[in-house]
C-alpha cells in the first residue's frame, strides 16, 4: 500500500502522475484486493478515484505535456484483472448452466472502486492524440474498435467488462454492510458506475447487430442498480451523464438525442414496467419468441434469445455473457420446451 500512496501527493498531479500511479496499482494488485475495508477510513483505492479527479480539474489535456499512448497499454492490463476477476465467479456460474442459480459472491465496494479507477482514467483521456509517424498525422488513442476484440477498446469494454460486472450485479447481487457510512459510499458509488457508463454506451455508435448489447446494457444497468423508482430520482445521475456532452470532444453525433430519449422515454418506460405486477406482464411461449424480443427474469436479467433448440435448450444472448465465435451468448441453457412461457419487456 506505502507503494501507491507515496504517489498521492499534490506535487504528483499530473499526466505523468497519473502513468506513473496506474503501473503502480498494476504492479501491486493482489495486495490492493487484500486491503481491509474499515468504517470511516478512506481505502487506497478511494484515495485513488480522489487522486484521478483532481487531476481531471487541474490538467487542461490539449495543453499537457508527456502525453503518450502508455495509459492505453495500462487500461488494456487494468482491465485484463477486472475481468479476471470475474471470471472467477462467473465461470463456474456459467458451467452450471442453472438459470435458477444464484452467484457464489457479491459485489462489494471494492469492486465498484476498481472498475470505476479504469472509467475515471478512461474519460480523462478520451481525447488524447498521439503522433503517428506512418500516417504522418495525430490518431486517437482510444477509439470505439470492434466488439468482440481482444485488445482495449470502448465498445468492447463496455459488452465485455461491464457487461460482466452486470451479470454478477444481476438482481441487486450486491453487499450490504451493517455501516450506515459504508453502505452510503457505496450508493455514492453505484451512481457513479451508472452515469459513467450510460455516457460511454450513449456515446458509442453500435451497429445494427450489436443493439442487443446496448438495450441489454442500459436495462440490467437499471435492474442491478436499483436507483430509484420515479424518473426524477435519476435527475442528478442525468446531469452528470449530460456533463460529459460538454467535456468531452469526441462526440457522436447523437449523443444527446440518445440522453434525452433515454430521460424522456425509456427510463419511464422501464419504471412503469417495473411497478407491474407479475401477471400484468407480457408472457409468450418460447416457440413464439423472435430474435428482436427482450426477455427477463429474475435471476437472469434481460436478454435475447438466439437459438430454441428441439430440446428446450436455448443461446441467450447479452454483454457480459462468454464470448463465442464474436458473440457473447451463453450456448445450450435448459430453458423449458418451446410451449414454456417467459416473460417479454415491451
């Protein structure tokens, strides 16, 4: 721990700063995940996320200078452990195929911290441009890059990482602690993670094909965070996603048609169909299902089905399932004959 925290020092905010404290965290991560979490005492890796934000405030990145593509190669490691981690509970998850299971662990304020340290250091340099001496002219550093790719890239951390840290988070699978002040920072936490990430999803143009990924996204974000019941209680989380729009310079074009049809309608949509109860929900028989339809259920969130096979096993898909053959879909799960019937969000 005395190995970070000597760099979370005032005189050490800056790019530089910041390269230098993300290969540390790299090199020390099995002593971070052991650090003890104790009532009314700032971790390592709150000091961190503390750490990366000031110097968000202070640093204007278009003037900064020592700014090179080594944050890349440290978000590709940083997110290499992030998954790794959760590989740990979901492999043996998915190996059960037992759609009725529950997951061996929750997530804790840890988990939160570490993938929020990577989001925070991410949109800190979202716009960076390095020189590129082949094409003689300044390339992004970070780009959207194919879903199902190996290396770092925003569409496929979004389908990939934080699509798994929502299977896990799946029906509120989340820690509560006997501390008032411990479960008020993971609130603060979890509407961080929400905000953060919808910009990013908002922000990236998916393909077609890909929309399955986005709308099962944005609906288990929802589901797993549970933030509130009434549109106006994500009116502070919606300021802060909107902020983004202003900040960053790389833009899609859409980006704030996307924030305010989710405000305006999709996010309302949702509550509604949360508030109903079971029975005045739309059931269809699995043989009925089209590839378009979103299902839920309780232990599995929403997804899509791919495949209703002549036994009843079905390929659901949704981001943060196993990747196969450039989809994330979870092949072969025993979902009832085709006459069972699931539940469809419309």
């Amino acid at each position: 721990m005395e190995k970070i925290a000597k760099y979370l020092k005032e005189d050490n905010e800056s790019v530089e700063g910041i390269k230098t404290l993300l290969g540390s965290i790299i090199t020390n991560w099995a002593a971070l995940q052991k650090e003890l979490l104790i009532e009314t005492t700032e971790t390592i890796n709150d000091q961190v996320l503390s750490f990366i934000n000031k110097v968000d405030e202070k640093v204007n990145m278009e003037e900064a200078e020592g700014i090179d593509d080594q944050v890349y190669v440290s978000l590709q490691k940083l997110s290499d452990r992030i998954n790794k981690q959760y590989d740990v509970i979901l492999n043996p998850y998915f190996k059960k195929k037992g759609i009725t299971d529950e997951m061996d662990q929750p997530l804790e304020i840890r988990d939160f911290t570490n993938l929020l340290i990577l989001i925070d250091s991410l949109l800190m340099h979202y716009d960076i441009e390095v020189y590129d001496e082949d094409k003689d002219l300044n390339v992004k550093v970070f780009v959207e890059g194919k879903i199902a790719q190996k290396q770092f890239g925003i569409k496929n951390f979004l389908a990939k990482t934080v699509g798994k840290f929502l299977v896990i988070a799946n029906n509120n699978n989340i820690k509560s602690y006997d501390d008032q002040a411990l479960n008020d920072k993971l609130a603060n936490y979890k509407k961080q993670i929400f905000a953060k990430a919808m910009f990013l999803i908002f922000n990236v143009s998916w393909l077609p094909k890909e929309r399955t990924y986005k709308n099962t996204l944005v609906l288990n974000m929802l589901h797993s965070m549970e933030l509130g019941n009434e549109a106006e209680d994500y009116g502070d989380i919606m300021a802060v996603i909107l902020s983004y729009t202003q900040k960053i310079k790389n833009l899609n074009p859409d980006v704030v048609r996307e924030c305010t049809n989710f405000y305006e309608y999709y996010l309302p949509k949702y509550l509604d169909w949360k508030k109903l109860e079971i029975k005045e929900r739309t059931f269809l028989p699995l043989s009925q299902i089209e590839e378009y339809n979103i299902l839920f259920a309780k232990k599995l969130g929403f997804y899509t089905v791919d495949i209703v096979q002549s036994n009843g096993n079905s390929d659901i898909i949704r981001a943060g399932y196993p990747l196969v053959k450039d989809h994330f879909v979870w092949e072969n799960v025993p979902m009832g004959d085709k006459s069972k019937k699931v539940v469809i969000y419309q």
